[in-house]
C-alpha cells in the first residue's frame, strides 16, 4: 500500500470485501471493510485536490460504513451495524441505503432500549435527504412500521409525529387525509420541530385557493355534490389551480356518491367528461371505479365510443381480463384495420392469457403487418417461446431488432454506420431480454446471464431508463440461473427488486405470479420459512385459484416432511378444477415417488387428451403400466397417442417422436407384432429413408413374419465385402493383442534357438532428499512409530505400566486393577456388568426416507 492513500486504494477494499461477503466469509468482509474505512478517513483528513475528486471519495468510505452495519446486522448485532450506518449518513447523507440499514439495525434493539427511538430520526433524514436514491424502499419502512410511530407519537416522540404525519398525507398503508396529516404537523411544530413547521407553511399556501373557488372549496367539503364536480373540473383543466388528476378523480368519485346522479349530468350540455373522469381513475389504479365510471354514461358519438372502447380494453388488461381486453381490441380493428397498433395489443393480450395458439391465428391473418411492426415480432416471438418452437422465435426476435434499430436510426437521426451504438438504447432491453430467455430454454446459461447482466448494468444517467418491468423480469430470471450451492446473497437481493412493490399495476398476472412464487421458493431454500409462509398467503389472498400457487404450498408442506398433507393440498385443487396438467402432472409425480403407480395412472387420465398424449407423458405412463405389468394397457396407451397425432396434420413432427417412442417401447414390451407396425407406419408416412427405423421393422418382423422381413431385409444398403477371401481369414492365426505377449513370445523363440536373451536394464533414478538433508550427515535414524499416536507407541506403554502398577483408587479396600485381574470380579460386580449391557443395548439403525 502507498504512504499517501488514494481512492483506489479504498475502492480496492471494498471489492475485495464484497467477494469475502459473496462467499460467506464475514469475519474477513469485515476486516476489509474496516481497512478500507481506515484507509479513507485518512484520505479525506489529508485530501489537497479539487471538489470533483473529494466526492467520489466521500461515497466510497460512505459505502464501505454502509457495508460494514449490513454485515454485522446479519450478524444480529444491531449496536454496531446501527453506529455504522449513523457515520455512513453523516459522510454522504445520500447514501439511501445507510438510512435503510440504520432504521432496521434500531429497530431490532431491545424495546427497553432508548436508541431504538432514533429509527424515526434515521428514517425522516433518509426521506428528506436521500428520497431519489432509495425512495420506494424507506417509503416501505415507513408504511411497514406504521405502529411504532402512532405508539411512539402518543408519547410526544416529535420524530414519529412527523413520520404519522407524512405517511397520513402520502396515504402508505393508512387513508389519506390532507387535514388530519396538516394537524400532526401543526402539533409537532409546536414542540419545536423546524421541519414539522416547514411542512405546515407548505400545506397552507397549497390549501389557499383564489376567491372564486373557495366556495366551491367550502361546498365541496360539506357534501355539496355540484361543487365537488365543479372544483374537480378545475383541478383536471389546470383552472387557477396547479393541474392534480389525484384530486380530480377524488373530488368526481365523491360526486358520485352523494346520490345525486344530476352532479355530472348537468354539465354534459356544455362537455362529457367521462371519458376524462374514468382515464384519471385508471393513471390511478383504481381500474374497478374507472371502468364503474365508463359504463355510466353511453354516447352516440362514433369517435367517442371508440376511444371509450380503447381505454375500456386498457383496463381489462391491468384487471388481467385478457380475454375481454383481446375481443375489444379485434372489434377496434375491424373498424380500423389500417392501425396495426391494435392487432399489437390484442396479440400481447393473447399471450398474457397463456393462449399462444389464438396469438398466431391472429398473426397468420394479419402477416402483412409483421414486416412493419417490430412489436408485433416481438409479441409472435413471445407466442412461438410459450410454444416450444424455439428456432421459430429466434428469428422472430433477431427480426424485430432489426426493424426497432431501423426506426431508432431514423428517430435518433444516427447514420446507418453508427447504428452499433445503439446497441445498449433501452428500447432494445426487453427484446435483448427476450433473447436471453431463449438461451435459458435451450441451456445456453452462461450467455443467457451475460445478457441479463449487460441488461441490468444499464445506468438511467446515461440516457438508458429500461422499462421497470423488464428489469424486473431480467432480475427474476437471473434468480432461475443460480446454480446448487452457490450463495443466495445476491438471488434474495434480486428477487426483492423484482417484487418490490409498485410493479404488480405494471406487470402481467403471469409475471407477478411467477417472480411472487420464485420468491417463495428461494426462501425455502434459504431456511427462512416463517417469512416463505408469510409471502404465501399474501399470494393467496391475491391469487387463490391460481394453480403456482397451491404447488408453492404443497413445496412448502414437502420441506416440513408432511407429505399426507402436500398430497391433501393438490388433490383439492384437482377437485376443483379437474383437467388443470400444472397441478396434475407434480401430484402424479408425488404418486411415483410413493411407488403407488396405479394412482399415479389414474390421475395422469385426467389430463385433457392434448396433453395426455404428448410425446413424454406418453412415455412416463407406459413405464407406469409397465411396473405395474399390464403390456396391454401400455400398448394401448400408445395406439391412443398414435391416432391423436395422425388426425393433426400440421403436428408431423410431434408424430414422429411418438411413433419413435412407441416403437422403442413396443420391443422393451416383446410385442413385435405391434412394433412391426408402428416401424411400418412410420416409414410409409413419415420418412421413408430412415435407416435406423428399417432396420427395426426388419428386427420385428423377423419374429412374427421372416418372409416379409427378408423382403425389407434387401432394402438394407449392406456393404460389399467381396474383396475378402474367407478361406484366407480362416487359416489366420487369432491375433493376441498387447506388446506384452508379443515380447514374451519373442523372447522364447530366441530362446529356442539357444540365443542369448536380452535383459531389460532397470533405469536407475536418482534419489531425491528432502530439503536441507545431508546424506552424507544423515544423523540418528528417524523413529520408525513417529506416524502413530503417542498413546500406542512401545515407550510410552512402558512407561505407563510402570507409573501405574501399584496405584490405588476408589474408595477403602479397593484392590489394585492387575490384582482384579487375577482373581476376577465378585458376583455382585458380574450381575451388574450383565444389566447394564441389557438395559443399554443399542437399537438397529432406522433408515430416514427423505
């Protein structure tokens, strides 16, 4: 290390700090967090440079505090972790995850403790100072922890007074309510608290209205429906008032339910704001009252239906009616069939649904648009991915980056030479993203996660904001790469970026489902089921009948070892909902496990007959018919197959793999005759050139019919071996493989012939010493017991006989143990030794079935 440290000297530590933490080993994290820390204080205390160079700095020693409290809060020791994150706050009062850090580290102290209080001080500075770096999460700590600030308020806690004042006026985890939060405030100001003060003033002015909407403002709040519409007109229109949709929608929806349906039709003469008042309610979130509001009101007017229909099918896909939001979407473009916008929508609302077979019908009757729209080839991607037509989706991704570059080129007005450079542009991630997942399907993993990587590298400053949805799915899948035994240190932190909160109003039902389900499942296996459990039943509650979410729940009843209770929970979502394959095909798999193969049948039967005859599901039942003997149901469950997919002319492919499979399975099952024609079967309408299935008809048929297998036998391209002579092989001696018997025999014709036999001279190696050995000083000879324990060595056994011969002890009257052994025990000494090896005798081991 150099005399003068610098920031690379701090940033080096703290590298090497977060690699020791990855790989578990925090003792040493800490030691290099605290050389680093050492390092940097001495940096700042002695830095002569510019201003730019000192911030840089700050932040690094800043992040090494930081690190350091998480460590030791993972440690359970919140004393230190909350000193370090209190230094961290005061060398960089940006660091939003210091404020996280300390605000957790206190309120894991004893309750008795009177530094757990300073949590609401840490908590309000991070708000005030550090809200753009870690906004959302302090945002969570303080709706979380809602309950310790009203107790502490009540106690005249100023801090917490302002914490209850804050979240009562944002509406976290409690109603929203500008008055009640205005009079917190006014309450912790008067104790003294500046901010609290600052916050009062700023209500104020905000709450001042100009003359003319201060009746209505006096109206509206005692219940005067007309007023409150007209005040939300003005906050909607931006009238003398700062534009505010929130208020708008809360004033309308008021309106509303006073009972006077005449508050909003009295002013549909002059404006219908309908469409306005439902598309406020939708911006925010409240897609049940803004679809309530839409259905309130009809129209005549053409354009004004249509633009109603196309925020109607908005809604319906955030409320996860993809159904709905499609048909919505095809009946806007039947009207409109130039917008391909449309068939955009109503594809993506397709494969939202999980019904990629309607997504490509649509595709296939609208091609037209697929050489225009790269969104549409990215959708059809998505489609033909849910399908398994893996190569398909390939080149539909590689051409909807093609035509998303051409528009980029175009709208960035960058010369086609340059169009590299646009190869990190954030409109480009969710495609990137979506290959990536293809790598993932086809096993490619490493490739797949320097994808995801590059992705999720991307920095909003440098003019890349990525979509929030796809980073969260890029986090979710990095989480599905992790490899056994590898840390769950950094898939925990991913998987909660995925499913913080805000993203479900963004995200599809399937991808909310899915990151909330891989959530649960990474706790398990971290150990931590009381939190797996609690995250479970808050994806019941949102999703009760979803099939992910009973199989995260019969997961978590197979970690408890209560495996009556796992089966318990996928027969009752069975029950319900009979030809579910997502919950079948695990219970049947339960089944197996349990060697109960004929239930395992019997549930497998319940799958539609789609899926029932795919290729190794067809596979895995005649191996359960196998064990169970019965050939014959076997063979009829691959004739059923056979039939399914010969009526499917465009599945030829998945025809062949069954045809192979009941052919191979036919000859394990001795039924040749069944194997002959399936073999034939498929060579007469498959492939007929295939080599391998000729040969096994030819196999089959030599049991049951050799004179047609000798007429396929000539089909067999066998090659010529007429060049050979045979008489000339015969009279060949058998060659003897190895040197070694063709030395030997060399060795005893030359003996034979009375000719000296050659001796192999031995090498001679040269001997190698041990370092610092002389050999011609070699010294005493080493003890030849050195490698055995002290105990079993020859002097020390002497030693101990001598030292022990003539020792007594017990009580009086003993007698010496060489004496004992003379005479031998007592009978009272014998019945003893004989109930002790009785009573203690050790059982058999059992064998734990995991």
């Amino acid at each position: 290390m150099t005399d003068q440290p610098s920031l690379d000297d701090v940033l080096d530590w703290k590298e090497q700090g977060n690699l020791k933490l990855k790989d578990g080993d925090k003792e040493a994290a800490i030691e290099c967090y605290t050389r680093g820390i050492e390092i940097g204080v001495r940096a700042i205390s002695d830095f002569q440079g510019l201003a730019e160079e000192f911030e840089p700095l700050k932040r690094a020693v800043s992040q090494l505090c930081s690190n350091r409290g998480h460590v030791y809060l993972a440690q359970a020791l919140p004393k230190l972790a909350l000193q370090d994150s209190r230094r961290a706050a005061e060398i960089d009062f940006q660091n939003a995850k210091a404020y996280w850090r300390g605000v957790s580290a206190a309120l894991q102290l004893d309750e008795k403790d009177v530094e757990r209080r300073d949590a609401a001080e840490l908590l309000r500075q991070g708000l005030r100072l550090a809200w753009e770096a870690g906004g959302l999460a302090l945002s969570q700590l303080l709706g979380d922890n809602l309950h310790l600030w009203k107790e502490w308020a009540d106690e005249g806690h100023v801090p917490s007074i302002y914490l209850l004042a804050l979240a009562v006026l944002k509406g976290n985890n409690v109603e929203r309510d500008n008055a009640k939060a205005l009079a917190l405030f006014r309450r912790a100001a008067s104790l003294g608290d500046s901010l609290s003060k600052a916050m009062v003033e700023h209500l104020e002015a905000e709450a001042c209205l100009p003359p003319e909407l201060e009746v209505w403002a006096r109206a509206a709040a005692a219940g005067d429906a007309d007023a409150q519409f007209n005040l939300g007109l003005a906050y909607y229109r931006g009238d003398k008032v700062p534009q505010d949709l929130v208020k708008c929608a809360e004033l309308w929806t008021k309106a509303a339910a006073q009972g006077d349906d005449m508050a909003c039709e009295k002013h549909a003469a002059s404006e219908d704001l309908t469409l306005e008042h439902a598309y406020a309610l939708y911006r925010l979130n409240q897609f049940q009252q803004a679809l309530d509001v839409l259905d309130s009101r009809k129209s005549a007017d053409k354009d004004v239906v249509a633009n109603r229909l196309r925020l109607q099918a908005q809604i319906q896909y955030r409320l996860a009616n993809y159904d709905a939001c499609a048909d919505a979407y095809e009946k806007l473009h039947q009207e409109d069939s130039e917008d391909h916008g449309l068939i955009v929508n109503a594809v993506a609302s397709y494969v939202s649904a999980e019904k990629p077979r309607q997504a490509m019908h649509l595709i296939a009757r609208n091609k037209e648009a697929l050489e225009s729209s790269y969104e549409l080839c990215f959708n059809a991607a998505c489609a033909l991915l849910d399908e398994g037509r893996l190569q398909e989706a390939e080149d539909k991704l590689a051409r909807a980056k093609e035509l998303c570059t051409e528009e980029l080129v175009q709208a960035e007005e960058v010369g086609e030479e340059d169009a590299a450079l646009l190869e990190d542009h954030e409109e480009l991630a969710a495609i990137r993203v979506q290959q990536a997942c293809l790598m993932q399907r086809r096993g490619q993993e490493e490739e797949a996660k320097e994808v995801y990587d590059k992705v999720l590298r991307q920095k909003p400053d440098l003019g890349h904001e990525v979509d929030v949805t796809v980073l969260a799915v890029a986090c979710n899948n990095v989480v599905a790469l992790r490899s056994e035994g590898k840390s769950l240190f950094d898939s925990l932190k991913r998987i909660n970026v995925a499913s913080k909160e805000g993203l479900e109003h963004k995200q599809t039902r399937r991808q909310t489902v899915e990151i909330a389900c891989n959530k649960v499942l990474l706790l398990l296996q971290a150990q931590k089921l009381d939190v797996a459990k609690k995250e479970l039943d808050k994806l019941r509650e949102s999703y009760p009948d979803h099939p992910r979410v009973a199989l995260v729940q019969a997961a978590i009843a197979h970690r408890e070892k209560k495996g009556k209770v796992c089966e318990e929970i996928l027969q009752g979502y069975i029950a319900s909902h009979e030809d579910d394959k997502e919950v079948i095909l695990p219970l049947a798999q339960l089944y197996a496990q349990q060697q109960k193969h004929e239930m395992a049948v019997e549930v497998l039967a319940k799958l539609p007959l789609s899926s029932r005859t795919q290729p190794t599901t067809v596979e895995a039942i005649v191996n359960l018919h196998q064990r169970q003997k019965n050939p014959d149901k076997a063979v009829a469950c691959l004739r059923e197959a056979i039939k399914y997919w010969s009526a499917q002319e465009e599945e030829a492919e998945t025809l062949a793999q069954v045809v192979r499979i009941a052919a191979r399975l036919a000859m394990q099952l001795k039924d040749r005759a069944f194997a002959a024609e399936v073999y034939q079967s498929y060579l007469e309408n498959i492939d007929g050139s295939d080599y391998e299935a000729l040969c096994g008809l030819v196999q089959a048929l030599a049991v049951t019919d050799p004179e047609r297998a000798t007429e396929y036998a000539e089909r067999l391209q066998v090659p010529s071996f007429d060049h050979l002579d045979a008489e000339e092989l015969e009279a060949q001696p058998i060659p003897k493989v190895g040197a070694m018997f063709s030395q030997r025999r060399r060795d005893r014709e030359e003996e034979a012939d009375g000719k000296p036999v050659k001796v192999k001279k031995k090498r001679k190696r040269k001997i190698r010493y041990p370092k610092g050995f002389d050999p011609e000083n070699p010294g005493p000879p080493p003890d030849p017991e050195r490698w055995l324990p002290k105990r079993e060595r020859s002097e020390f056994k002497k030693k101990m006989r001598k030292r022990d011969k003539h020792l007594l002890r017990g009580p009086q009257g003993a007698i010496t143990t060489e004496d004992f052994r003379k005479q031998g025990p007592s009978t009272a000494q014998v019945e003893a030794v004989v109930l002790w090896q009785c009573r203690f005798e050790l059982p058999e081991p059992l064998t734990i079935v995991c």
